[in-house]
C-alpha cells in the first residue's frame, strides 16, 4: 500500500523555497520559517508569488514530487515536472477507451452513480448532526433532495450513453446545491448560499468550495500521474485545452466527502470566520492569509483522518483514497478489473 506523504502548501508572498542537503526549506524575509526531508514530502503548493531554487526544482523532479503554483484564491497558474514518467501502454489505452462509448459507459456510470450516493451521504449526515435544530423547512428540503438523489442515481446506474449520464450528474448537482445551503448552521449572516458561482465567487461558501476544489483537484492530477494516466484524457468530461479532464472524472465523486463536508465542518464549527474572507470591488470573494492557513489546517488534518475502503476492505487514510481509485482505474484499463470500483462513502 503507497505510504500518505505530506503536501506542504505555501502562504506567504514572500517565501522562498531552496534545497540544503535532502531537505526542503522555506524561508521568507531571509529567515526561515520551516524544513522537511525530501522523501517524507509528496507535493508542494504554492500560493501567489513565491519562488524556488534551481537545485530544489531539480531535486523534486527527480524524487516526483509535485511543485504548482496556484494564485491566492487557488486558481491554478503552472506545475513543474520532470521527464515524462508513466506506462505508455496504459496511456495508449487510455485513449482508445475514451474514444470508444461502449467501454467508456461503465467507467463515466460508476463515477456519476457514486457522486450521487455520496452527495445523498453528506444529506444525511447534515440531517444526523443538525437535524434536530433545523427550521422544519430546511429539514424538508434536505429529505427532499436526498429522496431525488436516490432516484438519479438509479437512472444514473441503468444509463447506456455519455450524454445521458451527463445530464444525470447535472440534474445531481443541481439538487444537491439546491438544499447546500440548509446544511449551514453556522453564522447565517456571512454564510449563506444561493447556488455556484464561480470565476469569480460571489460569496464566502463559493470561495471556500472553489478553494477546496482546487487542493482536491492537484492531488488527484498527482495521484493520476502516479499509476501513467494522461490527465488531461477524461471520459465523463471532453476534452479541452488546457483542461484535466481525467482529473475532474476523479474529483467528481470524491467532492463530497473531502471538499463539501469539509467546507460545512468549517463553516457550522465556526473554524471560519466572515473576517476570513476579502471581498473586491468587483463582488470577488477570496480568502484571506489568515482564512488559506486555516482551511490547509483543516484540509491535511482530513486526509489524515482514517476509513475503511469500501471496495478493498483495508483501513486507510482518507488522503490516500484518490490515489487508491487512480490505481483501481489503471487495474480496469489494463484489463486487470472487469469493472472501476467507484468510491462510495458510507
């Protein structure tokens, strides 16, 4: 089983990031503020402007460790890689599944069934943990729309064609954000929410779900390039420059459980304050300094936390499940699995 290795995300403007011996060290303002060893690090984010050494791009490109650069609000701007790794049989088949519907079907089927599933999941656990202080309204939408995800999901799983299962996770989505805001027990004031809006978000729940779609996007681009996988090849999303398809394919059904559930955890304990978030004058919400450290707190405090695999059986943590899936996909492409075990959250 792959080891969980740490991500170090970096905050500070004015940091920078230098090699010394096999350790990774951060410095801002000439002095510095942390190190770790090489091998104990598996990706290395990196927030706004900070820059890194020649010698330390080098040296995480020959341990493939991942070094992106994303803006303040999570948008990604560049990744560093080295030589091109992977099995190119696996790629090559890759590609040939995503053009041909007939094996491409059962792979996009599994992955809407189980978003479904797992948004009906993160219902019902709001329900478990706040239900008996929910305005009766807010509990009726949040039954409601678990009652609907039941039945999407069973369309989903009897779906023969991409465009349809399309459609299904759409009308997922749709409903599912349509009672987010009735999970939201936390200052009603700051936090409240009308539907996505994204590039920009137009308010702090927006802001945050972006912000944790971003952390959960790299490390499923990570975990993809891991096992040989292209990224940018998906089979629920088409292709498009500069787009990681294979990458949104994965994220889809793990949203719920790492990012969603996390964003409300913040949000309903309190951990996030309106203070935490900057709005421009265009209506722009981001979140501030202060406000990324604490989500990133939270965010590998997550993936340390331990589950059950419900397909392998084994006790990991929750971090290592996007790896997990990414090799459980490559054992199907390859022909080693009848069929991609989605994830689904219990």
């Amino acid at each position: 089983m792959r080891r969980h290795l740490n991500t170090i995300y970096v905050t500070s403007e004015n940091a920078w990031l230098r090699k010394d011996g096999a350790n990774i060290v951060v410095e801002v303002d000439g002095q510095e503020r942390g190190r770790a060893p090489l091998h104990m690090i598996g990706g290395v984010v990196c927030f706004g402007r900070p820059g890194a050494s020649p010698a330390l791009m080098a040296a995480c490109a020959d341990a493939g460790i991942a070094l992106s650069f994303l803006t303040p609000n999570g948008k990604f701007l560049a990744r560093m890689e080295g030589l091109r790794t992977g099995n190119v049989l696996l790629r090559r088949t890759q590609y040939r599944m995503a053009d041909d519907p007939a094996r491409a079907v059962p792979i996009v089927r599994g992955i809407v069934t189980a978003k479904a599933a797992n948004q009906r999941t993160v219902l019902r656990r709001a329900l478990r943990d706040h239900g008996d202080r929910m305005e009766a309204a807010a509990r009726a939408t949040i039954e409601t729309a678990e009652a609907r995800l039941v039945h999407i999901a069973r369309r989903a799983a009897a779906a023969q064609d991409v465009a349809t299962l399309r459609g299904h996770e759409g009308e997922a989505a749709l409903v599912y954000f349509g009672a987010f805001d009735a999970m939201i027990q936390g200052d009603r004031t700051a936090f409240s929410f009308r539907g996505r809006s994204r590039r920009p978000p137009l308010d702090r729940v927006n802001a945050l779900l972006s912000f944790l779609y971003a952390m959960l996007g790299h490390d499923c681009r990570s975990a993809l390039e891991s096992v040989g996988f292209d990224p940018q090849v998906g089979f629920l999303h088409a292709d498009r420059p500069g787009r990681a398809s294979l990458s949104l394919d994965l994220m889809e059904e793990l949203r719920p459980v790492l990012a969603d559930r996390q964003a409300l955890t913040l949000i309903n304990r309190g951990q996030l304050k309106a203070r935490d978030f900057a709005i421009d004058e265009g209506g722009a919400v981001s979140l501030t300094e202060d406000g990324r450290k604490a989500v990133l707190v939270a965010w590998q405090d997550r993936k340390k936390r331990d589950l059950r695999h419900p397909f392998l059986g084994e006790t990991m943590p929750m971090g290592l499940v996007p790896h997990v899936q990414a090799l459980l996909l490559s054992r199907h492409v390859r022909g080693d699995l009848d069929g991609y075990p989605p994830f689904i959250w219990k």
